[in-house]
C-alpha cells in the first residue's frame, strides 16, 4: 500500500469547507442521493453519512480485511477532499439491501442494432432492462436501411429508422416514468445516410424524441466535402443478396468504407464495406441545415467519429458509433460508462486574492486515490446483461473528469477563454491523466491487467492501414501480438502520453495497464448543483450566477422551477462581500470583473478550453457552448468547424429558443423578455410572461413550465 497525504485540512485553507450548502443543493441531495428505506426513512444522516457509505461500499471489493479498512479511510478521505463519483455509484454504492436491482453505472451503450425485425426488438427489449436497473443508453440508428427501401422477407418498403426510434422513445418514457427518473438516451446517426435530413429535423415536430439526445456521427470525409464545397454522396451497405445486382467496381454506384457490422453485407480483406450510393447532396447545403437546426433546436450534436476512432485506446477491437447519452463516452457495443468527477474548487488556495493559488500536490493524491475507488466499481456494477457486464469486466474502463473549471477559474482571478485559463485547463487534464496511468500501471502490477491487455491478437490488414507504423516495427499480416502493446505503444493517445511520460508508457507494455481507459468529462449538471454546492459543471463556465434550474418532482405535473447561486457567488459573497451581486448598480455591491457567465464568452473561446483539456482526455467531454439568444446566426453557424480545427471528438451548443422547448437552465432575463400565450377551452387567448406563476389542474406553475408540459405531451406523466 502506497503513502498518501491524510493529515487534516484545517478549516480555512479551502473556501469549499466555509461555504454553507445552499437550500437548493441541499434538497437535491436529499432527492436523489441520500439513501431511504422503501418507507422513506432517511438511511444517510448527513452528506458525510453518505460518503461514509460509499466509501466502505467500494472498499468492500478489496481482497483483505486489512485492505478494506484501510481503503476505507482513504476513499472517505478523497470524498471529502473533491473526488464526487457519479450519480448512480453515490446514489446506489452500498444499498443492495434497500434497492437491489439497480447498476452503479450511469450508462451504456446498446449492441448493434441488426436490420431486422428480430435484431430492432431484441434490442427494443435490452434497453427496456437497461433503463429498468437506472442505467441510460445510446444506439446509433444509420445501421436501418433507409425509407423506401424493399424487404424481401416482407414484401414491402420500410419505414426507415425514424419510424423504429419512436418506438424506443415511448419505451424509455415508459420505462423511466415507472421509476419516476427521466429516461436518458442518445441516438446518433451516420451523415452520409440517405435518411440523414429526417434525423435532422426530428425534434421539430412538437413531442417527438424528446427521451433521446441526437447526434450526428460527421467523418473527416464530410468536413473536406464541406470544406471544398463538393457533393455528397448519401449511402447504405450493399446487402449480400443484392450483390448480384449491383457492380461492385464502379465508383460511382459503390463506395468502400468502414461499418459496424460485416453481418449480410459484402467486404473486403481490408476490413471496408461495400456501400451503395443513393444519390447526392451539396455538402454545404446539408451543413446549413445541420447548424440552422441546431441554432434552433439546439439538436442535433456534433460527433466527429473518425477522430473518436483514431483515437480510441482500443483501436484495434473496437468500432465505435455510439456515445452514452451526453456525449462524453463513446462506447463499442454494450459498453459501459463509469464516470466519476473531481471538484476542482476544493483546491483553491486564497480565493480571490493576488495569492491565490492552486494545490496541485493534493489535487494529483486525490486523483490516485479516486483511481483505485472507480476501477473497484467495476467489481460491483450490477448491470442487468450479461453482455454488459462481461465488456466491463474484460476492459474495466473508466472515466474520471473534473467539474468546477468555471468556478476555479474566477476564484483564481483568471477569465474563462483567456490564454492563461486554456494553459491552465490543459495543466490540469494533464496530471489526471499521468497521476490516473500511474495508478492504472500500480494496480496492474497488485491486482493484475484488465484481461484485454493479456490477450493476443492477430496482426490483419486493416490494423496496419490504421498503424503504418505496426508495419515499419516489423509486425506482419498472421502474427499475434499482446493486447497491452497494442495499446500502450500504437495508440495514438497513449503516444501523447509518452511525450511527457516515456518511461512510464514503457512499462505499460510490458506490464498491461488496469483499465483501458481513464478520462472523461461529463456534464455533471445535477451532481454539481448537489454536492458541489452549484460549482459550475464539467468543463464549462457557470451558466449565470443566478438562475433557475427546472427539475422533475415526482408528483408533479410539470417542472418545478428552482432559484439557485453560483459556487463562486456564495463563496465571494461569504469570503469577500456579503453584499455583492451580479448586474447591480451599487458601486459597493458589484462584482470584479472576472466573475463572467457562458453568455460573457464568444462560442471560440467555449471551443479553445474544450481543446485544451481534449488533448490529455482519452475518451471524450461533454461540452455545450451557450449562446445568448439574440447571437446572430452568421456568427454561429462555424462554431462546428472551428471546433474540427481544434481537434475536438465533439462538440454541442445551445441557445434559448422558446418557439422550441427550454433546456433545463434558464435565465430569468429570459423568461422575463418571452410571452406565452394560453388558450382556453372557450376560446379564449391569455398571454402571460415566462416567469410568472399560474394556478391550473389544482397547482401553480411557471408559465415556461406549464406551456413546455403542455406543448410536449408529458404534462402529469411525471
């Protein structure tokens, strides 16, 4: 057992052990993540009570009694110190006894879907168990044929793929609306699929899809096309019964390129698929209808998909064309995403002052310890298919993120998009990742390697057209080689870690790593708002630093409207000046100017920190540029090659848009500055503002709320 840092933090080094938890914050935890008896008793009697708990549950997978006592100590002193797992691990870790069908696993990724009416359904039926266990789940849907398209086994022409997302819609809505936690689903889709303006305009049909997050699945191959203002050519796999009909050699009829599946369709040695061309679109005409959609309807998200598989870890087993439902984790089939963040304002030394500064040392413990307490929740990750939790167990991977950046930044005076926050950001991505391989090196060498790092492989084609460099090593076409040289020595994220740590990269291909991977940056919305006192989530800015926060009350017919303070607000409120606020005009109560909001920052800036911290993340990050909703479209409809430029996996937006549905943040200067207008059953119109409260159905509303409810379809449904 390695040394750590235990000594007791006196009560003024961090801003975070002074700062009250505010009503808000306090309530959620109790909602969500302070375990009950099924009377409602509350188990947990305090925070600490819940990190308690999760600490002995997670040390419980330790192999001695000794071990579980020590790790114990130090996983409760690392919660303490920051490190937040994510929802489910904190809501479930150690209460079998009180909820004992439910997954300390966020979310997963669904097998592939087959073209088939058996391969759809079955699938229909494994995320129904899924959602069941509290588990969300992403599918990619480009592997249906297109509309219009014959089945031979029916005699008839298909819906196409939208038609059966429906289904999984009202599936999820069902499933969640019995256990009374909203259904959370992605469903990407590939750009050159001759359905791909379908896909695009889903959610403009009031009601439609809104159990899912859409993304497109965008290929190098597209953004040239867009670049050079070509054509497009939309496409589907040449199914082995029509091979006859179609000539597999003319370029204009057939192209060759990567698929999920090989399963009835034609491919070569070289691992290519063989796909029909449909017909053709202007690239930059598709591209517009992407970024006008998304200005819009915030929808649909941008997944550049041949980044994420050049720079997968496993690279040479996996085909990955599905993320969780946020987007921060892509998964190969029945992938699992375990996630856990760390609070990085409980290291800010000296908020607000010129000596502030951050703990590194005591940052880079806590990311160690944390290490050791996500890989152990794989031992207990209660997922409900065998399929599942046989992927987890042979990669173990994880994904350790941060959140608070935005709040980090203002206590240590610096502006988010700055130059100096972006060095700042990468520095921190960098040592989660060295401090996070150290360990996975360290519990290699105690537990053993994740079993993928101990098999062998056969060297093929299309692993050395990916790794030219396999070849100029001397490794041939038939010979096998470790699962942990492919890993630590061909792949490409592993080669960047290398550049700062050789030795250590070295050694993990002799050695084999824990896990496969170790880093990802999730949204934490709710988990921020809860036991982070509202420090901004993920990766990004504070939303504002008052707003209100629509929650899902069980009981009630439409979202409950929550007011809540940003972290930095309340600790330079209690820290600094009781009486400052944002926007006002008392000279007294103003804040310095470095307290800025995500509508303070220009969509380039959101992009430059995202890369920043992209460049030592292994898996992916959950990132929305907001934009104010007077932002002019000319302006925002490059966001998304900016962020290509930059090397991101991913990239989101959003903007308020109440002709469409609010998000779940919302501004009260928005709300104040919208109108919306009721009709009645004799007739009548009422228009009443945003925020302004309404009595109806025996309840008082929001009049956002209240006409998103409606205008939806889930009003009372909750």
């Amino acid at each position: 057992m390695s040394t750590v840092r235990l000594e007791a933090i006196k009560q003024d080094e961090a801003a975070g052990s002074l700062v009250p938890m505010q009503p808000a914050s306090q309530d959620i935890w109790d909602k969500k993540y302070r375990l009950k008896t099924k009377q409602g008793e509350a188990i947990d009697e305090d925070i600490d009570a819940t990190y308690q708990r999760v600490a002995r549950a997670l040390a419980d997978a330790e192999p001695t009694a000794e071990k579980r006592a020590y790790w114990g100590e130090r996983f409760a002193w690392a919660l303490r110190r920051g490190a937040i797992p994510a929802g489910r691990i904190t809501s479930n870790a150690g209460a079998l006894q009180h909820k004992p069908a439910t997954s300390t696993i966020n979310c997963t990724v669904s097998g592939t879907i087959e073209d088939s009416m058996d391969g759809i359904l079955d699938k229909v039926h494994e995320a129904g168990l899924t959602l069941k266990a509290g588990c969300g789940i992403g599918y990619e849907f480009s592997t249906l044929r297109p509309r219009g398209a014959f089945v031979a086994g029916a005699g008839a022409y298909t819906s196409g793929p939208m038609s059966f997302m429906d289904i999984y819609d009202k599936m999820c809505f069902t499933v969640s609306s019995a256990g009374g936690r909203r259904g959370a689903q992605m469903g990407t889709f590939d750009v050159s699929h001759p359905d791909v303006k379908d896909f695009i305009r889903a959610k403009r049909e009031d009601g439609r899809l809104r159990q899912f997050n859409l993304s497109l699945l965008i290929t190098d191959g597209f953004m040239d096309a867009v670049a050079k203002d070509a054509d497009w050519p939309m496409v589907f796999p040449v199914n082995a019964k029509e091979q006859g009909e179609i000539n597999l050699d003319d370029e204009s009829e057939v192209i060759w390129r990567d698929w999920p599946t090989h399963k009835n369709y034609v491919s070569r040695d070289d691992g290519l698929v063989a796909c029909k061309i449909y017909g053709h679109i202007r690239a930059r005409h598709l591209w517009d209808m992407i970024m006008v959609s998304t200005y819009d309807y915030a929808e649909p998200g941008f997944i550049l998909i041949d980044r994420v598989n050049e720079m997968n870890n496993n690279w040479w087993c996996e085909n990955i064309r599905a993320t969780n439902p946020c987007g921060e984790q892509p998964l190969p089939p029945y992938g699992a995403c375990l996630l856990g963040s760390v609070n990085l304002t409980t290291f800010v030394r000296n908020p607000f002052t010129d000596q502030a500064e951050f703990d590194w040392e005591e940052y880079k413990e806590v990311v160690r310890v944390f290490t050791r307490m996500l890989d152990n929740v794989v031992e207990v990750n209660g997922l409900p298919l065998q399929q599942q939790r046989d992927e987890i167990m042979r990669k173990r991977r994880h994904g350790m993120g941060f959140l608070g950046l935005g709040s980090t930044l203002t206590m240590l005076k610096m502006k988010y998009g700055s130059p100096e926050s972006c060095a700042f950001t990468e520095s921190i991505a960098r040592d989660m990742a060295v401090a996070g391989w150290e360990m996975g090196l360290a519990l290699a060498k105690e537990k053993g390697a994740a079993p993928i790092m101990e098999e062998r492989f056969e060297v093929t084609a299309a692993m050395l057209r990916q790794r030219p460099e396999m070849a100029k090593d001397g490794w041939r076409i038939g010979q096998e080689i470790e699962g942990k040289v492919l890993h630590a020595k061909y792949s490409r994220y592993m080669q960047r870690i290398a550049s700062v740590a050789p030795d250590l990269v070295d050694e993990l291909a002799e050695v084999g790593s824990r896990f496969t991977h170790h880093s990802s940056i999730a949204p934490t919305g709710t988990i921020s708002l809860s036991l982070a006192n509202n420090a901004s989530n993920g990766i990004e800015p504070s939303f504002a630093h008052h707003y209100s926060r629509n929650i899902i009350r069980e009981g009630k017919k439409s979202k409950e409207k929550v007011d809540v303070f940003s972290y930095e607000l309340l600790a330079y409120r209690h820290l600094v000046n009781q009486a400052a606020m944002p926007f006002s005009e008392d000279a007294s109560a103003k804040l310095p100017d470095y307290f800025i909001s995500a509508d303070d920052i220009n969509p380039k800036e959101h992009v430059d920190v995202q890369a920043a911290a992209q460049k030592w993340v292994d898996s992916s990050i959950s990132k929305t540029a907001n934009v104010p909703t007077d932002y002019p479209y000319e302006q925002f409809k490059d966001i998304y090659r900016y962020a290509h430029e930059q090397g991101l996996k991913g990239c989101t937006t959003f903007r308020f848009n109440p002709a469409a549905f609010q998000g779940v943040l919302v501004k009260e200067a928005d709300l104040e500055n919208t109108t919306y207008r009721f009709e009645l059953e004799d007739g009548s119109t009422v228009e009443v503002k945003g925020n302004e409260q309404i009595e109806y159905d025996g309840e008082m509303h929001t009049a956002a709320n209240l006409f998103d409810a409606l205008k939806e379809g889930y009003y009372g449904k909750f």
